[in-house]
C-alpha cells in the first residue's frame, strides 16, 4: 500500500497550510490525537469513519480515498457487499485479470 495513512494525512493537512490545531479544532477532535494519528502512534491507528469524512470534508479529498487511505471500506460499499456477494467475485476475477497480463519493464 504505500505511505502509512499518518504521512498521507499530514501531507494533506500540509498542503492546505493548516495547523494540526486548526484541523483538529475544525473537525472537532483534540490535536494531540491528530498528532498521534500523524506519527501512526500504535493505538491511533484506526480513526472512525465519521472522522475520516470530516478530515475529507475539512483537506477537501474525495471522502472514499480518505477511508480506504486509512485502511477502511466504507459503510455503504460493506452493505453492498453483503447484499450482493457475487460483487466480491467480480472485484477478484477483476484482479486476477489485471495481474495476469505480465509487467510493461
């Protein structure tokens, strides 16, 4: 996957010009957690998806990167998966498809 969702979000929070005050204070959260959140702190890992929509909100990022950034499926996607499980093939087999080509070196 990359960078860990705490660099993704600091560098969001960067590029807008906001403090981690500013952020937090807008979000309605304390700026130590979002700090702890930024260092990827083990414990402050998993931020709840209602924050992950305000920090999408407030650095104005799509709302579905921001979640799936934070290692997370959104709400309605996991509803829809558990409605219609033929998806989970259509996604695997889609998958398998992209990988099956070879690599372009």
């Amino acid at each position: 996957m990359g960078k860990s969702f705490g660099k993704f979000l600091r560098r969001l929070r960067k590029q807008k010009k906001k403090t981690q005050r500013d952020l937090a204070r807008e979000i309605g959260v304390n700026y130590t957690y979002l700090s702890k959140v930024e260092n990827d702190t083990p414990g402050f890992s998993t931020v709840s998806e209602r924050t992950l929509y305000k920090l999408a909100g407030a650095l104005d990022v799509d709302s579905d990167e921001m979640i799936t950034r934070a290692g997370k499926v959104p709400s309605d996607v996991k509803r829809m998966l558990v409605d219609d499980f033929s998806l989970i093939k259509e996604i695997r087999d889609r998958n398998a498809g992209d990988s099956a080509g070879g690599t372009d070196d």
